[in-house]
C-alpha cells in the first residue's frame, strides 16, 4: 500500500518530506509541545541514545514552559515553529493563519515550520516559504491514537521507515502511552543497526534541500 505522506508529497514538492541522501541517519521530531512531564522523559530517553531530535512546538506552550523549551535547545535539540494555538490552514483565512505563525514566532526562534495537522494551503506555502523550510514527513506514528494497541503501533513504524526518514512523534499527554512504548524500542532498534538520530538544521551546509 502507498502511503498517503507519500502521494501528497508528489503534489507538494517545495515542502521537506524526508532526506533520503542521508544515509543511516533519521530525524526524529516531535510535535506539539513542550508538555510538562512528558517532554523531559523525552529529553531524557534521547540522552541514553546520544540522539539529537527536532521539536515542533505550539508557541502558547513554549510561553507557558519557558524553562522546559530553553532545556530542549541546551540539550542541542532543534526546535520549529508548530503555530501559536494549533490551528488549521485548511479551515483558516490566510491573515490569520500568519498571524499565528508571527505570534508563535514571539516564543520559538527558528527557521523551521510544521504545519498543524499537516493542512496548509498553496497560497500559505508560498507566503511561508519565503521565511521558513517547512517540514512535513513520510512517517506518521500516531501515537496520539489511544485505539491503536503500543505494540501495533511500533511495528507500523518500524515497517514505515527507510534511511533519511523524518518521523512524527508528539510529546504530548493524549500520546504519552504510546509513545513510552515506541520511542525507546525505535531507538533501541536503529540503534542497533548502526543508524544516527539527527536534529533537522539547515545552518548545517550537509543539508543538501
């Protein structure tokens, strides 16, 4: 079966869905935080791999844990801009929609952006993209679904991923069951095989999109 990231990705090629050229690397990121109490065990978990990872944050949470979101960069962990108040392009005016990106902006300093949901419109890409590297993915976890069993759930990433991968986690509590589950057997896993985790940073001339 063709996965839905990867049909969409065809028709949307000036937005980042994976980084195939990196070979034995993948790119973590998580979205929707910082979340007081799951975050730091994400920190944590991380630590024990020497993984580095991407955050993708809601900026009224990063106004709200300021001292959780100045951790997450201590520890060399990069963050991106996930909007103010997780709103959707698709059911949003344009003048809004980058209203809360701005105001996101106030909190989180980075070049990077996801788009909440994954729902933007063309005319919000071509605005945003003069600003940003926007960031989707090609592996989807989700761990907020509460209805999928952990370990179904680890074996549908696991059977997902290639090399240069970018995979969604959310560090948030509607996920943390799943997410307790899969992200140390993710890393236990790649780890194994003698892939590295790495932080999406376009300052770093490797990047090559």
């Amino acid at each position: 079966m063709i996965k839905k990231e990867n049909i969409v990705a065809r028709f949307f090629k000036d937005l980042i869905w994976s980084f195939p050229d990196r070979n034995k690397e993948l790119f973590l990121t998580f979205d929707d935080g910082p979340t007081l109490g799951v975050t730091e065990w994400v920190i944590s978990v991380l630590k024990e791999y020497n993984a580095k990872a991407t955050f993708f944050c809601i900026g009224k949470n990063v106004e709200n844990n300021q001292k959780l979101y100045k951790q997450i960069i201590a520890e060399g962990h990069s963050v991106g801009n996930h909007g103010y108040s997780h709103i959707k392009g698709w059911r949003t005016s344009n003048e809004k929609y980058f209203q809360n990106v701005r105001k996101a902006s106030e909190y989180i300093n980075s070049n990077l952006f996801r788009p909440p949901y994954g729902r933007i419109k063309p005319s919000q890409i071509r605005q945003l993209k003069k600003e940003f590297k926007i960031v989707m993915w090609d592996v989807l976890t989700r761990d907020y679904n509460n209805s999928l069993k952990k370990e179904t759930c680890l074996k549908k990433t696991i059977n997902s991923v290639n090399p240069g991968s970018i995979i969604v986690f959310h560090d948030t509590i509607k996920a943390e069951k799943n997410l307790k589950y899969v992200l140390p057997e993710v890393l236990k896993f790649y780890s194994a095989k003698g892939f590295q985790f790495s932080s999406i940073d376009f300052s770093d001339t490797s990047f090559s999109k």
